[in-house]
C-alpha cells in the first residue's frame, strides 16, 4: 500500500489531458474542501471532509474540486 497527500487543483475535466487508470485499486479519503470524483463507468461522486471512497482504478477517472479551495485528500493506492 502507498499513501499519498495530494492537494486537487483542477476545477473541471478539460484540466485533464488523460484520465490516469492502472492496475491498482484506491482508497480516497477527503481531509478538506470538496472533492468530486469522475470515472467513465460511474456517476460523479461528490465527497466532503470526512467522506471516502474505495474504486477499482482500472477505469479512467480523475478528481475535481469543488469551491474557491483546493480538496485535500489521502489516497492509498495498492501496490
């Protein structure tokens, strides 16, 4: 398992030149600000601070925030 911090700075998909998908599977945990993650098999998935979410990455997805601030989020990612 690998933890990552990372602050999400795009506000829209067109910030994306390639949704990312590897053989892993992620666990994303929102520590602040507003997160909305995008897959091209699911529904957008608006997350607060507090929220998770458990996904396959094996399908294109990519993470947008929501507001003036960035979302700051945990993601564990298998190895």
């Amino acid at each position: 398992m690998i933890p990552i911090r990372t602050r999400v700075t795009a506000r829209s998909t067109v910030e994306y030149r390639d949704w990312p998908k590897s053989d892993t599977e992620i666990c994303l945990f929102v520590l602040s600000g507003t997160c909305v993650v995008l897959s091209r098999d699911y529904e957008p998935l608006v997350l607060e601070p507090g929220d998770s979410v458990y996904y396959d990455a094996s399908s294109e997805h990519c993470w947008t925030s929501v507001g003036e601030k960035d979302a700051e989020v945990m993601w564990i990612m298998s190895a």
